[in-house]
C-alpha cells in the first residue's frame, strides 16, 4: 500500500534502509508458518534483519548505527510488518528500547555497553509483576523478580526492567521508574508464551534471582518523560527529555501500521481472480460492497498514518523549542497512538469480513495479519479504550488514568480535576 509514504521526509540513508526492508518482505513472508510453530524468529532470519541494519535504526552513529529519525524507524519497521507480524514486532521492541536506553543512561555506561558488542539489542518490561528489591549504597539486589512480557527476549542481548513496583503507589504519586540494565545472561527466560497472535515475538516472561545492578547501571526516569532540567543538546541528546513519548511511539504502532497495509495489498492483489461463491460475481473486484469496503480499509489505514505523523510533528514542534507538553497534549499523543491502533484494527476487520470462508486457514495470510494485529491493538499502550478514556477524560476536566499521563500531570501539578490542563 503506498497510496501515502514520508518517503520525501527521509535522507539517503534511511531510504535504503527502508529499500532494505521492502527487500526482506517477500523473505519474511516464506517463513511464517516455521515463526509461528517455532515461536521464535529463525537465526537465519535474525542475520539477514541484521545484515540489512534494520537493528540498528535508532543506534547511535558512534557505535556503528544510523540514527534515523523518529518518521524513519515507522515506516521502515512499518515495512518490515508487512513481511511478517512477529518479525516487526520484535525489530520495533528493539530498536524502541535501544533508543529508551540511549536516552535513559549515562554516557558511560553506554559507551561501555555499545563497546563490548557488535550489535546490542535491548528488550524491556516497564512493570514487574512482582519484585523483592534491597538498596544498597552501591546498587540494587534482586532477590526475586518476575518481568512479563518481554517481546524479543531470545534475541536481546541486554534487559531494561523498571524494578520499581507501580503496583503500590498511590494515585497522587509520580509514577518514577527505577531502570536497571541487565545482560540477558543473567535472566531466566521463561518459556511461557504460547498465543494465537505474534506467535513468534517470543515475548516470554523474565526471572531474576539474586542478581546485583550497581549504581552506574540504574537509571532514574518518570514515566512522563518530560525532564526539562536538562539543557538542549546536538544530536539524539536532545530527545532525552522525551525519552518516554517517544516510547510511546516506536514500541508500539509501527508494526500495526504495516500489518494493516499489508491486508489491503493482499486482499487488492486477490480480488480481481477471486469469485464469490454461491453467487454469479466472477471476481471480488467488480462488487460494489466490496470496493466501497476496500476504499473505506485504506482511508482508515491512511487516517492513522495521518494521525501518528500528527504525532511525531508535535514531537518535533516541543524538542525544537524545548518545552514540556501539558497534560492536554500529552494525553492526545497517547491518544493519536491509540486511535491509530483502532483504526488500523478496523480496517483489517473489514477486510476479513469480505474474505469469504478461505480466511479460517491457518496458512491464509489474511488470517495471518488478523492475528498478529488483534494481538498487537491490545498492548498497553496502543489500546483504544484506556487512550480514548483518557483524551474524554482530559476534555473533561478529570484527572487522567493512564499511568504516563497520570506522571506529567503530578510533575505539572496539574492532577486535580479543577486544574485547567488547556494551559
């Protein structure tokens, strides 16, 4: 589907890397049902994604990556979904996180960790379901810990686990983070993720045992991610501010995105030689339903794009005048990214619903992307119910109740309904 592309918005280098991507798919495709069954992505599927940079999309130039923008690493994850669901699931967690954690942690410290690997690949859980945690003046031990899910987890090289509880704060409380950045070799991986979408994201759940972070390896955030005390720097330095809405953006839609463009092109490219049966139509193409049903999946899947471009744009807009959002505008980010979501979900629906009866087999790959973007529409932060709960709450003078949000009103002191958020 490229009614509508940022391609005129990116440089040489993340054009090819979405060249790249757009390569892979017909790769990508050969392998679903072995991802599927196999619940993880092949090895040799991990070399070609890495051998094509797509790991490192948001890496620093310094360690070897490209630093692409944030309408960049959309479209080329958004490419790579097309390909196969669980694939660019798992490359949108990653490049997230290796971008979180480039904006999280000391130079350092980062220095060290980039430096001791060819390619680092960070996957994270920003909630424990359970943790026994002790201080020290030196760092963290972990006595227990219990991390679900973890998408990408058999192919990180490195965890970033927040191992402050969210489960015992109050309401009036600013959710901070505790970020302790951990090797995967020191975590049990559990083997527990047995689904019927993203089968193959392998985002299984996290253990911890008796495992010490020193001090230099914790990063102290909120999940706001509206630090303004920090001054504007060059470079990816200076989305450190907002390190949390950009979370928001690259863990999330992008594989969304590309699934949905994935079920028009397939039900476009299909429908001219598929009839209808037990009716005299010869082909799905020539029914009027039909194509006002196609035309009104592809608006929905151009309106979300519009929708995160949107989103990105007031990114930009803040990062190059160095100003924190208001509740308001934060609330409708995570909103445009949760309506996105819907929107994709609702165009593929819609498309299913014309399929015929074919759609059931596992093999269809309709049926394929159903899944997968069933699946990736209810992660927290792309479900349409709690984003658009939150935006009907802000319209209406509420304090809001989803959890980021909830940081930048408290750090605002804009908690209280009778507060007025539009300033």
């Amino acid at each position: 589907m490229t009614l509508m592309s940022n391609d005129t918005q990116l440089n040489h280098t993340e054009k090819q890397l979405l060249q790249n991507a757009t390569d892979l798919i017909p790769f990508l495709q050969s392998f679903a049902r072995q991802i599927d069954q196999e619940r993880h992505i092949p090895d040799e599927v991990i070399e070609k994604l890495s051998a094509a940079g797509l790991f490192k999309l948001g890496t620093r130039k310094k360690y070897g990556g490209h630093e692409v923008s944030i309408r960049a690493m959309v479209e080329i994850i958004s490419e790579v979904a097309k390909g196969n669901g669980s694939v660019g699931w798992v490359v949108q967690i990653i490049n997230g996180n290796n971008y979180n954690a480039t904006l999280s942690l000391s130079e350092s410290i980062l220095d060290s960790i980039f430096g001791q690997h060819e390619e680092v690949r960070f996957c994270s859980v920003l909630q424990p379901r359970k943790a026994s945690i002790q201080q020290t003046a030196d760092g963290y031990m972990i006595e227990e810990g219990f991390w679900g899910f973890a998408s990408g987890s058999k192919h990180a090289t490195h965890a970033l686990l927040n191992i402050n509880d969210l489960n015992n704060r109050t309401d009036q409380q600013q959710p901070d983070m505790i970020l302790a950045v951990i090797p995967m070799n020191q975590i049990e991986i559990v083997d527990d993720w047995y689904t019927i979408s993203l089968k193959g994201s392998a985002s299984n759940s996290l253990k911890l045992h008796d495992v010490f972070v020193p001090n230099e390896y914790i990063a102290n955030t909120t999940l706001s991610g509206i630090e303004m005390s920090q001054q504007p720097t060059d470079g990816m330095n200076r989305y450190r501010p907002y390190a949390q809405v950009i979370t928001t953006i690259t863990t999330g839609i992008s594989a969304i995105l590309g699934l949905a463009r994935a079920a028009v092109d397939c039900f476009v490219q299909k429908a001219p030689t598929r009839g209808i049966t037990m009716t005299v139509h010869p082909s799905q193409a020539a029914v009027g339903h039909i194509q006002y049903h196609v035309g009104l999946a592809a608006m929905k899947v151009e309106s979300a794009h519009l929708h995160i471009n949107r989103t990105i744009d007031n990114l930009e807009d803040h990062v190059q005048t160095h100003r924190p959002f208001t509740v308001q505008e934060f609330a409708q980010i995570q909103t445009d990214i949760a309506y996105a979501s819907k929107l994709c979900w609702e165009a593929v629906d819609l498309l299913v619903a014309e399929s015929g009866g074919s759609f059931i087999a596992e093999s269809n790959r309709l049926s394929e992307i159903f899944r997968d973007i069933r699946g990736g529409a209810n992660h927290a932060l792309t479900t349409a119910s709690t984003g658009l709960e939150l935006y009907g709450r802000i319209l209406m003078g509420q304090a809001p109740q989803q959890i980021m949000t909830l940081g930048v009103a408290a750090q605002l002191h804009e908690l209280l309904p009778a507060g007025n958020h539009n300033e």
